[in-house]
C-alpha cells in the first residue's frame, strides 16, 4: 500500500495559523499525512504561547522550534530559522511544504526548500504593503516553486515577478472559510472566556513597522490617546514581536483597564466570534483590510503597513497622528455595517487547495525554476541575441 503523501506546513504566528489551519484541516480530511513545524511567536509565553492552538488540532503532527529571543534581530531569527528547519528536513522530508505570507521564518524555511528541491507552496503572495514585510513575501515567491494567492491582482504581480502560469492559482485568503462557516462559539461565551465587560467595543491591533520602529512609540501614544479621549470600550490584540513591539507594548499598559480590555492572543474561532460583533477594528492588521470587510465590519487602517492592500468601502485610512480623522471614524462610522467585500475570495479558499493538490500534474511539476519575461527583453528581437 503507497503511503500518503506528505504536506508540512510552516506556522510562525497565531495569524499565519489562522490561516493555514482550514487547508490543513482539509488536507488531513482528505487522507494527507499532515504536520506542523510551529515557530516564532507562537514558542514565547508573552504572546500567549500560541503553541497550543496548534497541538489542539487533531490528526496532525507537530514539531516545535523555538528560533529566537526576545530583542532577537530578524536576521538573527532568520538565521536560526534556517538552521532548525534545515535539520528537521533532514530527518522528516515532506512531499511539500507550505508557508504563508511576509514573516521572516517563511523566507527562512522557503530559502531551505529551495536549495534542497523540495517542492514548496507560498500562499498569498503578490501582495502589497508597503514595509520590509512586502520585500519579505516577494522573495518568499521567487523561493518558492508554486504559488496560492488570494486574488486576481495578486496573481498579476506574481506573474510579473517572473513566474510562470501554470504555477500560480487564485483561491482566495483562507481564513475567510472560518469566518463564512461561523464560529461555532457564541458571542457571551467568548465575553465571558476573555472576561470582555462590555457590550459594545472596537477592537484594536497596532503592529509594529520595522522601517518606522523608531517612531512606534509616538505613533502609539497619539493612536491611544485619541481611543481613550473617546470614552468608547476597546479590546486591545498585543502587538506582533517585530522591532518596535517593546515601545506598543509599554504604551497599551498605561490604558485604563476600566475601557481597555487587552489580551495576549486569542483562538480564532472565539476571534472570528469577536470580529463579526464588533463596532470597528482599528489599527494595521491585515484583519482589518481582509477579515473585517468580509464580514461588514468598519475598519480604521492606520499608518502604512497595509498600504493599497484594499479597496473595500469599509476600509478608512489614517494616520497615527491624525486626531480629526480618527475622532471622525470614531464618531460617524462607529458600528455601521458594510456589504460584504469579496476582494479577497469567498471563503472557498480550502475547497481550491484540495482540488489543486489533486491533480497529478501539481507534484510532476519541475522544480528548477526558470524566469518567465513577460515582455521579451531589450535586445532579445532576432539580430541582436
């Protein structure tokens, strides 16, 4: 009897899992022998040792590398991401691995697939942001030898990239088939799960961006400032553990407890439940220019992490600074509801995995790469070769 082919999936941070677990979990479904290389945040107790999301998913495998830290630089981390996942491969070779998105320990262990040739799926890339994130997931999808994107757009700037057509598939964002399937929670229990005290509430996620880390603390005082003169209720995500963090972090301590509810991480399942509630969700999480308009919700996107990664009507733009344009979202936009935006898929993301790792021709496909021009380059015309 053959055994099943193998599919390791990469997990650095609670979001990335967000992510990835529907197409574990189908993939687990549908007879792969599915694992976890779980990583990064995901190892340290200030952000909710979010390891155990991961261990909590059944039928799969899990291995955990602690790569960094705290104050650890993202080269550092890179580095020591390398070296751990180049000895896990040694040991437990996949049949493919997939990673996901910006963070550095995708690149890290893209980077080993392929100077190993072991076949490699980057899902959502041909994004933009804006940050060294976006440098980040561009080199992730020239390491990678297939790519699963979110959206027409994306594809277009992969293929632009050099990539060829025949490796690049739209099946939208994958954490939008939690949020269509619901929860399966209900709103007072996640309230009472997280001792949320209010009714009403925005919810707050303020990352770090690495080429601004030296203005995060200004940036998060005058954004709280201007939460707090508001007298609105507040569920505050702590911040990723880029450079920066440490500042974000000292600021959102300082916020009275009475309005500002803050929690190291959360399920997803309960987060799903939390988001569909909310009044608005500020910050620059991708959340709120991905999740939060698929689900109607109004978002306030502030600074320039996520900079023209959305065209959602809910979606609103701010500075950190801006006091009148966050005073005026707070105020007027505040618990509107939006049609849905299926910018980023419809929450079939799942389903178009399965269907792509079904066809022989996936795992036939070569894995040296070659750049595809999408104009012929100068000099190139008969002549001139």
């Amino acid at each position: 009897m053959t055994a099943p082919r193998s599919i390791l999936f990469v997990t650095g941070t609670r979001a990335d899992f967000g992510k990835l677990e529907p197409l574990a979990a189908a993939a687990r479904d549908a007879g792969y022998a599915v694992s976890f290389f779980v990583t990064g945040m995901h190892m340290l107790p200030r952000y909710g040792l979010t390891k155990l999301e991961v261990q909590r998913m059944q039928g799969v495998g899990v291995v955990e590398f602690l790569n960094h830290r705290e104050g650890d630089p993202q080269d550092v981390i890179f580095a020591k991401t390398v070296l751990g996942f180049s000895d896990h491969l040694r040991v437990a070779p996949p049949d493919l691995v997939v990673v996901h998105g910006d963070r550095v320990e995708a690149m890290a262990t893209a980077l080993v697939c392929a100077t190993n040739y072991i076949r490699c799926a980057h899902i959502e890339g041909g994004e933009v942001s804006g940050t060294i994130d976006e440098i980040f997931r561009h080199c992730n999808t020239k390491l990678a030898s297939c790519h699963m994107v979110s959206s027409e757009a994306a594809r277009s700037r992969v293929l632009a990239l050099g990539e060829t057509e025949d490796r690049v598939f739209v099946i939208g964002s994958p954490e939008l088939d939690t949020h269509r399937a619901g929860s399966g929670v209900g709103l007072e229990a996640v309230r009472a799960r997280y001792e949320i005290g209010f009714d009403d509430y925005g919810i707050v996620i303020f990352h770090p961006v690495t080429s601004e880390a030296a203005g995060m603390r200004r940036q998060a005082a005058a954004l709280f400032e201007a939460l707090a003169a508001s007298k609105r209720h507040f569920v505050v995500i702590r911040p990723n553990n880029d450079p920066g963090a440490e500042a974000i972090q000292e600021v959102i301590a300082n916020q009275p407890a009475a309005r500002f509810r803050v929690l190291p991480s959360m399920r997803f399942a309960h987060f799903s439940e939390l988001l569909r509630h909310a009044s608005a969700i500020i910050g620059n999480s991708s959340t709120g220019v991905r999740e939060a308009p698929f689900l109607g919700v109004p978002s306030l996107d502030i600074g320039t992490r996520q900079t023209n990664r959305s065209g959602a009507a809910s979606v609103h733009h701010a500075a950190a600074t801006d006091r009148a344009g966050i005073d005026a979202f707070l105020s007027r936009i505040w618990g509107h509801r939006y049609p849905a935006s299926t910018e980023f898929g419809g929450g079939s993301a799942a389903e178009n995995f399965l269907r792509i790792l079904g066809a022989e021709s996936f795992w036939q496909g070569p894995l040296q790469k070659t750049f595809n021009d999408v104009t012929p380059p100068r000099g190139a015309e008969a002549g001139h070769g």
